[in-house]
C-alpha cells in the first residue's frame, strides 16, 4: 500500500479542534478504558493492567488518571494533563491511491515525567486519525495510515479503525509500531503493538483493551 503526503495550506492559528469529536472530551467524566500490557523481553515474559480515567474536563482541557497493577501489586497514580489541540493547518495524505484532505492539529500536555507534544492528520468527519506524530520526555515517533476501515472488537464491540505504522525512538534504542485507532474508543487506541531493538535484545509490548466503562 502506498502512502503518500502532500500540499500543506494554512489555517486560522486559533482554531480549536472539536471538543465534541474528542476521543476523552466526547465522553463524560468517570469514563475508562482498561488495557492489558503484554510484555516480552529476554526470553521472559510479564503482563500489567493499566487503567486510565477521565476525571476532569475544563472547556477544551482534561485530566487522565492512570492507574495499574503489576505483579499483584497496585502502581501509583499518575494525572496527565492536556487539552483538545489547536488548528494548524491542511494536508493531504494519501492511503492505497485514495487522497484525503486532513485538518491538522496540535496538542500540547504534561505527563509526571515532562512535557508533551502530539500532532493530529485528521479527515473530513473525525472518524479517525491518517497520521499521528508524538514527542514525549522518553519516546518520539511517527505513524500513517496504512488501512481504513480495519474491525477491532473490544468487549462485545467492533469498531472500525484505522492501522497505522511507524518509526518511534525511546533514547537509546528505536523500534516500530502498530496502533487501531477510532474515536469512538476513550483515548481513540484500540490496540498497539511496539517493538523495540534495545541494547540487551528485542523487547516486544502488545496493549490489548479489555473493558470500556461509558460513565452514564
């Protein structure tokens, strides 16, 4: 499948991304979404259960509370902060020979270890992202489209997601990775697969949702 980017056209610098096609602003506080974390590393092989919560919305900004167990173990909570993102301007991706037109936007937040930075390509209607680009204190990237319209089921749900693929760096070591977004789904991910070429070895993580809670 080819894809392929082209034509950036400006946009108005203020304007905010729809609060209403968010995929944590769109739902109301007390809402959650729980992943299983797969890890293989060395031969050996772990799992941890994380769980993130909307617990605050203020306008255009939010709060996600992540907690998680880990070897029966509770891990501390941690609240990321963030808002919906500013307009920056128009592109066009193209996925398997079809051009869509993408408004791009730009998200800025803080994390218990530093600051973040997320770019959205989204396409007419919002269904999904075609591109995402991220920078974080440990870990940067980039992934594209790849395929529209993919079934993930999560529960007793299928959603159609878009797959995309590509480059991330954590320090010393970079890998690839393959995520399902929809945004339907809180926080759009409904599922991602990383792997990592580390000093000491291949590490693999798979992230798998297991239950959605829609606050009523």
């Amino acid at each position: 499948m080819s894809l392929l980017i082209a034509l950036f056209l400006s946009c108005p610098a203020q304007e905010k991304y729809p609060a209403a096609d968010h995929a944590w602003l769109c739902f109301k506080t007390g809402t959650s979404i729980t992943n299983r974390i797969a890890v293989e590393s060395g031969g050996n092989n772990f799992e941890t259960l994380q769980k993130m919560t909307l617990k605050e919305k203020n306008g255009d900004d939010y709060v996600i509370e992540e907690t998680g167990t880990a070897n029966g173990q509770e891990l501390p909570a941690r609240l990321n902060k963030t808002g919906t993102g500013t307009v920056t301007g128009q592109e066009n991706i193209t996925v398997d020979g079809k051009e869509y037109s993408c408004q791009v936007s730009l998200a800025k937040g803080q994390r218990v270890d530093g600051e973040t930075e997320t770019r959205y390509w989204m396409p007419q209607g919002n269904k999904y992202p075609l591109k995402v680009r991220f920078k974080q204190t440990t870990m940067t990237g980039e992934v594209t489209a790849v395929a529209l319209d993919e079934k993930v089921k999560v529960g007793d749900t299928e959603y159609l997601c878009a797959k995309l693929q590509g480059k991330v760096k954590l320090q010393d070591s970079e890998g690839t990775m393959t995520v399902w977004v929809s945004q339907m789904i809180p926080g759009a991910q409904a599922g991602m697969e990383l792997v990592v070429n580390a000093p000491k070895g291949e590490v693999k993580i798979k992230v798998t949702p297991t239950e959605i809670h829609l606050e009523k």
